[in-house]
C-alpha cells in the first residue's frame, strides 16, 4: 500500500521551526537554487548541475505518480534541503528504496539530518518497504556518521569509484532492514 508523506515540524537546534512535508510543483524553482551551492562545491552530491524547471518539476510528478517520498526541508518558507526514497522498479525490488538527502548551508548542523532520518524510515515502514539502500563517499564522515546513528550499516565498498579534488574516494553502500 502506498501512503502519501504527511507534515512533521519540530525545533531545530538554534530554535527555528523546520517543516518536512511533500515536495510540491511549486517548490521547483527553491529546490534548484538550494542545491546550486552544493552542485558547486563538488564534494558531496552526485550532481553535476541542478535541474532545470521542467526537469524538476518532470521529477516531481514522476515520484507522485510512481509513489515515492520526495520531502521539502522548509526552514522559514524557504526549501533548504530534500530526502527522498524512490522504490524499486522492477516487481521483484519494490520492496526496497534508494534514500538521498542533501541539506544545504542554511539547514547544516542544526539537527535537520536526525530529523529526515527518522522521517524516512517512518515513511518507509508505513509503505512496507523491506529495505533502504544509499551511498556515500568515504570522505563524507559528517553524513557517515548520521547514518550509522540511524541504524544503517555498509554493505560494501567500490574502491577508488569517485575522484573528487583530484583524489581518489571510495563510495560505500549503507542500508538499513526494517
């Protein structure tokens, strides 16, 4: 059964109220412009550039059509991050999940990310979803961590998989069984 993504608000650490709720058509145009600064840093998204609007908004209806979590991060009006969980497509892997987050500058270290973690899981749960797969390079120790904390644990390595400021990584693969 499929549910829809339902409204969660709570206090972020500095005392700003954080709403997570579904991604809608008219979040497309903030969505490409929070994600532009971490496209550009290079680092930490696999991304080389934000969407356009008709490629967002394109993703948008895909997700609502097919099902799958696409959550705004809000911070006072304005969308600073997004998770997501896109279902297997073929019949026999509807049961798993591929999570992605990214919270830019304006939502960092506020507790956000423990609060999308629990939000997902709880959106996964509710749509009998066995298990959530993700990436995440080796470097990225902040969000390593946060998945870790979550209950995710590393199903394996691809060595040297991105190069990122000249130097090798390795990506790892996390999951988390319901």
């Amino acid at each position: 059964m499929i549910t829809q993504n339902t409204n969660h608000t709570f206090t972020a650490k500095n005392g700003e109220t954080i709403i997570l709720r579904p991604v809608v058509f008219s979040d497309a145009v903030q969505i490409i412009e929070a994600v532009r600064e971490i496209v550009e840093a290079g680092e930490f998204l696999q991304k080389e550039r934000p969407r356009t609007i008709d490629e967002e908004k394109a993703f948008i209806e895909e997700c609502q059509e097919k099902g799958n979590m696409y959550t705004a991060i809000e911070k006072q009006g304005e969308v600073i991050g997004i998770a997501r969980i896109l279902r297997g497509e073929l019949a026999m892997k509807r049961h798993t999940g591929m999570f992605r987050t990214w919270i830019n500058s304006k939502g960092q270290g506020l507790g956000i990310g423990k609060e999308v973690m629990g939000y997902s899981i709880a959106w996964a749960k509710r749509n009998g979803l066995y298990k959530i797969s993700l990436t995440v390079f080796s470097e990225n120790k902040v969000a390593i961590k946060l998945y870790e904390k979550a209950g995710f644990v590393v199903e394996g390595v691809q060595k040297g998989q991105v190069k990122i400021n000249d130097s090798f990584q390795d990506e790892w693969w996390m999951a988390y069984f319901l």
